[in-house]
C-alpha cells in the first residue's frame, strides 16, 4: 500500500438522497419495488412475455423495469403489477423534517 489514506462515508441507506435528488424517497421506493418485480420474474423463470400473458400487464413494462427504468411509473403502477405478480405489498410512511445537503457537495450536474 503507499500509505495514503482513504476517506471512508457512509450513505444514508437511499442512494438517490445521498446524491440530492430532490425526489429521493419516491425514487427509492420505486427502484425497490422494481427489485422485487425482477426478483420475481427470475424466480419464477418468466420472460417479459410470459409475464405480460400471466398479468396482463404490457411485456414493454416488465422490459422497462428490467432496465431499472422507472420513470414512466407511478408507486401506484409497482404496486398494481406486484399485485398481479401474487404479491401483497405493505407500505409504511414516516414523516419528518428533511435534513439539508452538506455545504460543499456541488448539486449543479446532476441529472433529474
């Protein structure tokens, strides 16, 4: 090792706050409701078309959530294809104040 040191931090467990999205938390639920729809999938062995036959959902969704591209959904939307996936989703919600970004952490070229 040459002896330099690292710098260790430590996130707040939401990648999407530590990086200031001003959407952090609705991001968050949403890439976790999005991991358990592929969790599913792969358990079950089904493809984007065998889920859409099972569900009724579009193949073009489960290819989208495949691709960790929640944009296009609502929490409401995850919820609903969980559902059609045999799943029963609870969901808890704390409220309280948001803690500020640290002073020196450049928000400026970061994507929506």
């Amino acid at each position: 090792m040459s002896g330099d040191e690292i710098e260790l931090a430590r996130g707040s467990g939401n990648v999407f706050e530590d990086f200031c999205y001003p959407d952090a938390t609705v991001r968050q639920a949403k890439a976790v409701m999005g991991a358990q729809i592929i969790k599913i999938l792969d358990k079950e062995g089904l493809s984007t078309r065998q889920a859409e036959a099972r569900t009724g959902v579009a193949y073009t969704e489960f290819s989208r959530i495949r691709r960790a591209n929640f944009a296009r959904f609502t929490i409401d939307r995850l919820i609903t294809i969980l559902h059609h996936l045999g799943q029963e989703v609870a969901v808890s919600v704390d409220v309280r104040p948001k803690q500020r970004p640290p002073e020196n952490l450049d928000t400026s070229t970061m994507s929506p």
